[in-house]
C-alpha cells in the first residue's frame, strides 16, 4: 500500500496535496472554494485565474495575508488561514 | 432628402491638455460661458494627473503668491466637491511632524508665517501625537496640525470636471488629438493646428503641464518648464492606519530645493480603497523612465520610521511621474503678452492637483476680461526672460 499523501494545515483541517500542487489546487481538490472574504462586501473568494494575474485567491500563508493561493506551492510544514477582508485587521 | 452636415462653430477656447489643470481651466471657462474645446495627445490624466498624488496642502507653503493660491484653491476645491463630488474629496487635514528639535523649531516658524497669511496651523506636542495618529512613532520632537489640508483623487477629479464641462457647459473633448501647431494672425495666436486638423479659436491655453514649455517654443516663446521625478510606492490595503496626510518637516526644504539632485521624504497617506501611499522623492533627470529600486527602499524605510506598522505591510507596486518644474517653484498663469491670444496654466510641480482649482477659475477671469481673484504678477509668462 502507497504512504498516505502529505498534508498541510488549513485552518486545522488537514488538506492533503501531490508534491508541486499549488495551495489552491490542494484546497479546490478537496472540495474548498472559497478562503477569503471581500474588504468591501464580505463577499466569498477563491481560485479565479489560476495563474497568479487576478488577485482573487488570497489567503493568509504562514502568518503573511495577501499570498495567491494559485501560486504558493504546498508544502507540509506551511501554514494556510481564511483571510478576512485585508487580512490586517489586526493591525488597526 | 439632402442631409447638411452642420459645421460647429468655432470655439471661443482651445485647452490643450486634458490633466487636472485643463479639466479645471474648461470647468471655469465653460461655466462663464465660454465655447470650450479641450485637447489632448493621449486620454484624460494620461499625462502628471494619473502618475501623482492628490494632496490639498497649504501645509507645505510658506507665506506667499503661492499658498496664496493654494487657500483660494482649498476652498474652490471643497465648493467643487459639494457641488459635482464623486472625486473622492477628503478635508482629512494635515499633519507634520519633526524628528528633531531643530526641525520642529523651523516648523514653528514656518507657521507663525502661515498664520499670518490665514492658515491655520496648531503646534500639536508630542504626547498628543497619538491622539491624531495612533500608529506614529514615539520619539518624535513635535509636530503641527493643518486642518485646511485636504485630498482628492486627481484623475477622477479631472474626469468629472470635463464630464461636467461636456454635460452642463457644452465643451467638446477631443483626446488622441496632439497640438502640433498655432495658427496665427500676425502676432496673435487664433487657433491649434492638430494631427486631426486646425481648430481655430479666439484664445488658447497652454495646460500641457511638464510639456508646456514645448507648446510655448510653438508660440515661439520660452517657458523653463523641466520634468522634476517622483515615484510613489503603493501598499497592499490595509484598515485605517493613517488618518490625515502626514509628512516629515523635512518635506518642505526639499520641495523648495533648486538642485537637481535626488532629494526623499517621507510622506504617506491612506485612500478610500485601502491602500496607503508613500512618497516621495524629488530629482531632475529628465525623462528617465527606470526606477531605481534603492530609491524605493529609502522611501519605504522612512515610511516605517514615521510609522513602525508599516513593516508588516507589503508595498505592492511603485509609479513614477514628472513634475512640471520651473526654476522659481511657481506656475505659469496667465496671457503671454509675446504671443497675443496665449494663455499659460502649467509649470505647478509637485503642487499642480492643488493649485488646479485655483488655477482654473483665474485663467477663466482673466479669458472673460474680469480681474483675478489673486494677483498673477508672480506667475506671469515673460518672467524669465
Ligand atoms: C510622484 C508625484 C506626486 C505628486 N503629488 C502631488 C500632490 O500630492 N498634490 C499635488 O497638488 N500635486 C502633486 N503632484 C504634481 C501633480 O501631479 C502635477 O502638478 C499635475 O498633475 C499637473 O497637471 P497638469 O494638468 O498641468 O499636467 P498633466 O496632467 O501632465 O496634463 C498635461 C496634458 O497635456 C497633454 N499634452 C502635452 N503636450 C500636448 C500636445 N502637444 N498636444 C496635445 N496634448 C498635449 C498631455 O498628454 C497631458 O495629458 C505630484 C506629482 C508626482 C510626479
Ligand atoms: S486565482 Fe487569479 S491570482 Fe490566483
């Protein structure tokens, strides 16, 4: 029997991921479609482009909101939040 | 059945330039009822206007012809937005603050002058820093409070002005259109020669900001306008960190520096969509287009000195853009008596959104025959010889 898949940590769920996929594809393939809200309307988000030119995919990676989820590639060790809004609400 | 084309009738004003300051001199001339064509090579605020900022600021000039100005242009500003709005106009006020006790001594005395020129400016100590600015260092020697300092999004701000223009007071925009003549009778300039043909005209102003000089050398007449560089750094958004537009004391020396030589201080605001901008940097190297990425590491660096928060929040892209610089600081307004039938607004520098208002409703007094509201003996054209 194969070892089971590697996983990362999206806020506490464990998302499993093929060496080399992007965070995004690992949250799309199981099933995720949004991970971050809108500053504005508090609208849901998540993959749009896919390749890193819209902006829509932000999500908070290991402690550092504004990341492209379509981009970053996953990795046990990282660290994957929701982002809320701008993602710095915590600085005001 | 025969269709007549109808020929429109010449305009009484051809503006060449679709920037802020045209928008305002064809919002003003438009509105004393004046026929008004603008023109412009490229779209609206292709020019400065969309590569700046938009502060107001009375704060960073000293007692005279141009904080004149600049207070009429405050209040035109602020009627402009209760009347048209949807420019983003904020009266969020300014503050400066010095890092030193000589500098905070120079700041006292800069606005001991302001006042006496109707400014109004409010030594703020440092332990009610906070109280303005939360996120502020907290070693600084003092600062002063500008409630007259305002903000406006320039390029919305030139739109809605020439909208205006169009919808209320009949003026015709012509962009993709580039001046590349006058036509004359005698001395007198009548009218524009365009890659779209001549648009003859009983006047012409010349609002083609950092390129005025070369419209004038048309007219045959000199004007030093030289591009002075800045660059602007832009943050991802982030919540209200920023309250007013706040800047080093040092800001105002580099401002009124001559030397051509790179010259940074730290200025930063919020805007309505989240992002905070940091300037700025000031050096004349013509047209140069790179952007030296030492240059923004400074201006980031004295952002977060001003503001230690801001070392958590990425700067997400950087623009640069042209002043249009003359010699003395000053614009150019006003007829050209070396080429009848000119006008000038250009030359305004770093100050150009500010002055726009005021620049506007004076070229449109002066077009109508009517005094000024200013005196523009400091701004003329034949100046410099
Ligand atoms: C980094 C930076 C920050 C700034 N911050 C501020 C600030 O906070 N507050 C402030 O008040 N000012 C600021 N300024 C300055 C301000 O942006 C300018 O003074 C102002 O935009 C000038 O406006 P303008 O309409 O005169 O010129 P422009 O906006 O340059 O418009 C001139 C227009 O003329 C057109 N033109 C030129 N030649 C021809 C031709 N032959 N035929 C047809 N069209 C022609 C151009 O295409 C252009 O659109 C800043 C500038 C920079 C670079
Ligand atoms: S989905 Fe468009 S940038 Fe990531």
């Amino acid at each position: 029997m194969s070892p089971p898949p590697p996983t990362f940590d999206f806020d506490g769920q464990a998302i499993p991921f093929r060496p080399g996929q992007s965070v995004g594809a690992a949250l799309l393939a199981a099933g995720i479609r949004s991970w971050r809200t809108t500053r504005v309307g508090g609208r849901p988000r998540g993959m749009f482009c896919g390749i890193g030119v819209c902006f829509d995919c932000l999500v908070i990676v290991d402690g550092q909101p504004n990341q492209r989820a379509c981009l970053v590639p996953a990795r046990a060790e990282t660290d994957v939040r929701r982002q809320e809004g701008s993602g710095h609400g915590n600085l005001s | 059945m025969c269709h007549i084309a109808p020929v429109p009738a010449a305009p009484d004003v051809v503006v060449i330039g679709a920037g802020v300051v045209g928008a305002a001199c064809a919002w003003h001339a438009a509105r004393a009822g004046l026929r008004v064509t603008v023109v412009d090579r490229g779209p609206v605020a292709s020019g400065t206007t969309g590569a700046g900022e938009g502060n107001i600021l009375v704060s960073d000039k000293p007692a005279g012809p141009e904080l004149e100005l600049a207070l009429l242009s405050a209040r035109l500003w602020s009627d402009l937005a209760a009347e048209l709005g949807g420019f983003e106009h904020h009266d969020k006020g300014g503050l400066v603050v010095a890092a030193s006790e000589s500098a905070h001594q120079n700041l006292l005395d800069t606005g001991l002058g302001q006042q006496a020129a109707g400014v109004t400016a409010t030594p703020v100590a440092p332990d009610d820093l906070p109280g303005y600015e939360p996120h502020l260092a907290g070693d600084l020697a003092g600062g002063m409070y500008y409630p007259q300092d305002a903000q406006v999004q320039p390029m919305l701000a030139a739109a809605r002005m020439l909208a205006d223009a169009r919808g209320h007071g009949g003026a015709e925009l012509r962009t993709g259109v580039q001046v590349t003549g006058l036509l004359r009778d005698g001395e007198r300039v009548v009218g524009v020669d365009t890659t779209s043909g001549s648009i003859p005209a009983a006047a012409v102003v010349n609002a083609a900001g950092t390129w005025g000089g070369q419209v004038a050398e048309l007219a045959g007449v000199h004007l030093p306008v030289l591009p002075r560089r800045g660059f602007v750094l832009v943050t991802e958004p982030v919540p209200v960190l920023v309250r007013h537009k706040v800047y080093a004391a040092e800001y105002v020396s580099d401002v009124a520096s001559a030397d051509a030589g790179l010259h940074t201080s730290p200025v930063v605001e919020g805007t309505d969509a989240g992002p905070i901008l940091i300037g700025s940097s000031r050096e004349r190297v013509g047209f140069d287009r790179s952007m030296p990425a030492e240059i923004l590491r400074t201006l980031a660096a004295a952002a977060v000195r001003l503001f230690p928060v801001l070392a958590r929040v990425n700067v997400i892209r950087a623009y640069r853009g042209f002043r249009p610089y003359c010699p003395d600081h000053l614009p150019v307004i006003g007829p050209d008596p070396r080429a009848p039938g000119l006008w000038h607004a250009c030359g305004h520098e770093g100050a150009g959104v500010c002055l726009a208002a005021a620049t506007g409703h004076v070229i449109a007094a002066s077009l109508a025959g009517r005094s000024t509201e200013v005196d523009l003996v400091p701004f003329r054209p034949e100046r410099f010889g």
